[in-house]
C-alpha cells in the first residue's frame, strides 16, 4: 500500500513539470512565429498575420494583399524547431485599383494625423490598414481608447469606403475595447 501511495505522489509530482516544459515550449514557439512573420520583407501596413500554436502545429490566419507572402509565412514557420505542421488560412485579397487608392487614402487619414503619427514609426506600425472590396478593417493596438475612437473616426472620413470595423484593440490602459 506504501509503495502505491509513494508511486502516486511521485506520478503527481512528475505531471506539473512536464506540464511546465511543455508551457515553456509553446511559449518559445509562440516568440518564434512571431519574431518569424515580423520579419518578412513583404509584410507592410496593408496586410495583417495573425497564428495560433497549438501544440506542435501553427496555424496561419489574417490577410494579405501579396501571394508570395502567404507562402513566405508558412514557409518561414515551417523552419521553427517544435514546429510539426502549418495551418495556412491566410487569405489573399483580390488585386484591385480602388481599393489600392483606399488604401493610400487611410494611410494618409490615419498616419497623417499629429495625434496618430507616433503609430507610424518603426518596421511595423501598430495600426493596420485592411482593405477588400472597399470595405476597411483596421487592426493592431494603440495605446489609448481615443486614439483607437480618432483613427475610426479618420479612417470613416475617407471617400469611397463603404464601411469601416474597427478591430484596434488598446494596450496598457486596462481597457481591451
């Protein structure tokens, strides 16, 4: 009876862990992909990546305006050790001349606004600009609630648009709207 409760304690003890090297594994998976896809020399303002790992397979969601991109992403996350299998459900959006004019015209909305500007700095700006079918989506996180209200409001002002959904989300207010 002793040596069943001693193998039930340490089977106990074993399980968080193992529990914990697994945590650490997808966390070190999850900082891969991310680092992988912000990498991407085609990735610009208009095209927006977004994954899940789970377990050993990540799976690619957003949207791109270039199909090479869609490749590049999965091919990139192939290559991540732990990584066994890639999702791949980036959608492509159709080539179109209006829509590519939308999309300078939000650029200039939202990044040529002083209190929006900062959003524009880096590799990758925090706010990004999805057009399909002149139907807008922004995406991304901004640091308050009335930058995310301003570039709504901005990205709306643009002619041609037919509607705008606005997915920013804010970062370090304690406010996730």
């Amino acid at each position: 009876m002793k040596r069943l409760l001693l193998a039930a304690a340490l089977a106990a003890s074993l399980v968080p862990a193992a529990f914990a090297d697994d945590q650490a594994s997808q966390a070190r998976i999850y900082r891969s992909v991310r680092h992988e896809l912000v990498m991407l020399p085609q990735l610009t303002v208009f095209d927006n990546l977004a994954y899940k790992v789970d377990d050993g397979t990540v799976t690619l969601y957003g949207q791109v305006r270039n199909p090479v991109l869609k490749g590049e992403a999965a091919s990139a996350v192939k290559k991540i050790e732990g990584v066994e299998s890639v999702s791949n459900q980036i959608e492509v959006l159709p080539a179109s001349f209006n829509d590519d004019r939308i999309r300078r015209r939000e650029a200039r909305a939202i990044y040529g606004y002083d209190g929006l500007f900062n959003y524009s700095l880096g590799t990758l700006p925090s706010i990004r600009i999805i057009v399909k079918n002149g139907n807008v989506t922004l995406e991304g996180v901004v640091d308050r609630q009335a930058d995310k209200n301003i570039a709504g409001i901005r990205a709306n002002g643009v002619p041609g648009v037919f509607s705008v959904t606005n997915h920013l989300k804010v970062e370090g207010s304690g406010s996730q709207n």
